[in-house]
C-alpha cells in the first residue's frame, strides 16, 4: 500500500516538474516558484520514499554483518575435522584446534558449554583492549568490545549462546550426539564423538540476538522462535551454519 501510495506520489510530482512544454516554460508561468501545495505534495513523496527505503537500507546491512559468523563457524567446522584427523577426537579447547576468528568480531563464539572433563576449556578469550586477553584454557570468543563499545556487546557477552537443534549420527555409525550440543560429546576423548558451536549477536541494534550453530554431523532445527522452520528449512547438513533466529526479519 505504501508504496502504491509512494509511486502515485512520485508520478503526480513528475507531472508537475514537467508539465507543458518543461521545467523553464513551468517556471514562465510561475514565475513566483511552486505553490505551497506543490512543494508540500514533494516533501511528502520524499517522506514516503525514505519510510521505505530507510527499513530495507537497515535489513541491508544486518544482512551483510551475518557474513561474519558465517566464515567464521565454517573456519570452526575445518578446524575441528583437522584436529580430529590428528588427534582422533574433537576439543572444546579453540587453541588446541586453531580458532581465532579476526578482530573486530559482532559474535560470541562458544564451544565450552558442554565440556571435555579430559581437558581444560572453561575459560573466556576477551577483546576489551586492542591486545585482548587470552588462556591456554578458552573455550570461548567473546566479540570485540574494543572495535564495537561495550553498549553494544553487552547483551551479546553477557552469557554464551544457546541453540535448539537436533543432531543425527549417520546411519549405522555409533557416533555419540546430545540435543541442543555446544561443545563436545562424550566428555572424554574419544574417536566416536561429536561437536557443536554456537554464536550470537547484536546486528541490528534491537533486543533480540541473530543465533547459529554448525555441528560436526547432519540436524534438524525448529529454530528459536522467528522464523519458525519447517519443511526443508530445518535441515542443516554438518559444517553447515544454520540460522535458528533471524535477527534481519525479525523483531
């Protein structure tokens, strides 16, 4: 509607700018400019045209800040099947495995929710200052509160994502999966193990947070509450980010 309104607007303005014989004859026959109502019928096809280009300039760029956490949890999938070709396990540990997404990050990258009892990853890489601050021991990635400012992060940091996914083993393997997975199963090293990652952010600047997960085998997902998914849209093959809740379309 508002745009049918916009472009009949938009053609009554074009008609005025050009009607008769053209801008300079319009001018001969006014020569004291636009009348008031004209110049109030184009401020408002300005405002009409900005009431719809503004939202979609807005889920344009929330649109392209979701490119981050794409690369970034398929540069967590590659590193967790590179370790377990050497090590014949996953970690929950992003240093043992070689994670360490770029400066800058919107994200918190978790992989510690559900830990390894065998090793120590229970702790938080940080990026308050332009050194950051890391342990031997993290399991986690929060974003970047130097580039973006604390008001921000807050809602992001505050506490690790959570996801709602269920993974399936392949068919006849004895691969060992747990509902909702962040981190690694079973607890303890093992070659028949699985993984899942998670993340989350603010991308657009309202309450809500834009949700992923990857996991190291094939899922389903409901989402987390808009959109709901159905059909295909739940399937998630693994090492493929999926997108739970979509903060570009949603509220």
């Amino acid at each position: 509607m508002l745009a049918s309104l916009a472009a009949v607007a938009l053609e009554w303005t074009l008609h005025v700018l050009t009607r008769d014989a053209g801008i300079a004859h319009l001018m001969k026959k006014h020569p004291q400019g636009f009348t008031l109502v004209e110049l109030m019928i184009v401020v408002a096809v300005i405002g009409i045209l900005a009431a719809l280009a503004i939202p979609n300039f807005i889920r344009f760029q929330a649109r392209s800040k979701q490119a981050e956490v794409k690369a970034n949890l398929k540069a967590l999938f590659t590193a967790e099947r590179a370790y377990l070709q050497e090590h014949d396990t996953y970690s929950c540990n992003i240093h043992f495995i070689g994670f360490n997404p770029e400066r800058g990050n919107r994200y918190h990258y978790t992989l510690n929710t559900t830990p390894r009892i065998d090793e120590n990853c229970g702790t938080q890489e940080t990026r308050l200052t332009a050194a950051g601050a890391t342990l031997g021991s993290d399991g986690d990635v929060l974003a970047d509160e130097f580039k973006h400012g604390n008001l921000a992060v807050a809602a992001t940091n505050a506490a690790p994502a959570t996801v709602t996914y269920a993974p399936i083993p392949p068919l006849g393997s004895s691969i060992v999966v747990v509902a909702n997975l962040v981190g690694v199963v079973p607890n303890i090293a093992s070659s028949n193990g699985s993984f899942g990652g998670a993340a989350w952010g603010n991308i657009d600047s309202d309450a809500q947070l834009d949700r992923w997960y990857v996991s190291s085998v094939s899922s389903t997902t409901p989402g987390d509450g808009c959109p709901a998914l159905v059909g295909l849209d739940q399937d998630a093959p693994s090492g493929e980010p999926k997108n739970t809740y979509n903060d570009v379309n949603c509220p």
